[in-house]
C-alpha cells in the first residue's frame, strides 16, 4: 500500500516537473538585457532595473524587452508568441509592444509603460502556475467522496476482521483480511490522478501557446463542440 502511494507520488512530482518546464520555456522568452537611454546615454543594463518611463532602443533581430509604447523609428515586430500570428505586425511612433516579442527588420525606440511583473508575458506566467495549482471542481468532489469514502473504509475492514476473528479464524487470517480490504479499497487514484491530469493539462497546453485561466476552465473545456 505504502508503496503504491510512495509511486503515486514519484509520478506526481514528475508531471510537476514537466509542467514548470514549460513555465521556465515561458520565462526563458524574455530578455535579461535592454538598452536604455539615461542622462543621454546609451546605457545595457539588466531588465530588472528598468523603470517604467524609460526610453529603451530595440535593434533588428533584439528581443522587446518590456511592454511599451513607440516613441521614434518604424519596424515588423514577430508577436507570434503572444497572438499566433505568424506575419510581423508593423509598428510606428504611438503604437504598443509586447515585452518578449521579436523586432525584425527596423529599429525603433519605445517608452517603457509596464516592467516586471505588470508585463503581459508576466501575467501570463502567473496565469499558468496558478492554473496549476487550483482545483477543479471534479477534483474537489473527490476531495470530498474520499475523505467520507476512507472512514467507511477503516469501519468495514474492522468489522470483517472483527467478524473472522469472532468465527474462531486464525488471528493471521482476519488481518489479512483487514488489510486486504483497505488495500482493495484506498482511493489513491481519486487524490492523485485529477491534479495530475491538470498539471500536465495546463503544462502541455503552456508549451503549444495554449492558457487556462483556472483548472474550472480546462474541465469545462470537454463541452466545448466548435
């Protein structure tokens, strides 16, 4: 018994393996550097030190590094990673970009508007780990069954022990009885393989671009028919 919940819980943590992968490839698509212009200068500097408000330079073929508006210059910029949109949308003075995009051919200068956790690739970050670790409601009826489903389960395999050991059975043979019953009858399956099924939803899902706001969502999806 301890060792098929012990197995349970090895495979539990390999699918939470597998789903922050795909959190890691998500983070992965944002730059570590951005050039910045302070006090008239030119300045690389990691993106944690850039404030909103900054004049950032983005040059063909660099990654966006935060969101932001356009100031100066005109370029194609690849958002396929937040849209899916395989042909790069042109940009010009006053309109937005996507911090984690990529700038193709022209280079441009933008005003920082959101930085750290405020960008979009951020919030879609969270959106994914907290998918991850919400319940569904199957998950939470399980929850529910098995806790009342344990209890009857202790109760019954007593008696039956109980019962063989009053019909003049060896000790051995009752508790044999006893444990095969518990065995028989644990619900590992019912804790382990909903949370499981939704880690690795939502995992595989982050990795084809795919995001769940909530694992109420990923099982509403079964109803979907368009």
């Amino acid at each position: 018994l301890l060792t098929f919940i012990v197995l349970g819980k090895y495979l539990e943590a390999v699918a939470k393996g597998k789903t922050s992968e795909a959190i890691k490839r998500l983070i992965g698509l944002q730059p570590k550097m951005a050039r910045v212009v302070r006090k008239g200068r030119e300045v690389d500097m990691p993106i944690s030190e850039v404030v909103a408000g900054d004049i950032i330079i983005v040059r063909p073929g660099e990654k966006v590094p935060v969101d932001g508006k356009v100031t100066d210059g005109m370029s194609s910029v690849d958002e396929s990673m937040v849209t899916g949109e395989s042909i790069p949308v042109h940009k010009r003075a006053g309109d937005a970009v996507i911090g984690g995009t990529i700038n193709k051919t022209g280079s441009f200068r933008f005003r920082a508007t959101k930085v750290g956790s405020q960008t979009m690739l951020a919030q879609i970050i969270k959106l994914v780990e907290d998918a991850q670790g919400s319940k569904a409601p199957i998950q939470r009826l399980a929850d529910v069954v098995a806790g009342y489903f344990v209890q009857v389960v202790i109760i019954l395999a007593v008696l039956a022990f109980a019962y063989w050991i009053l019909s003049g059975q060896p000790f051995v043979f009752a508790l044999t009885i006893l444990v095969s019953t518990l065995i028989i009858a644990c619900p590992c399956a019912m804790g382990l393989a909903t949370p499981t099924a939704v880690m690795l939803g939502t995992g595989k899902g982050a990795e084809h671009g795919v995001l769940f706001k909530d694992a109420g969502a990923l099982e509403n999806l079964h109803k979907a028919d368009v």
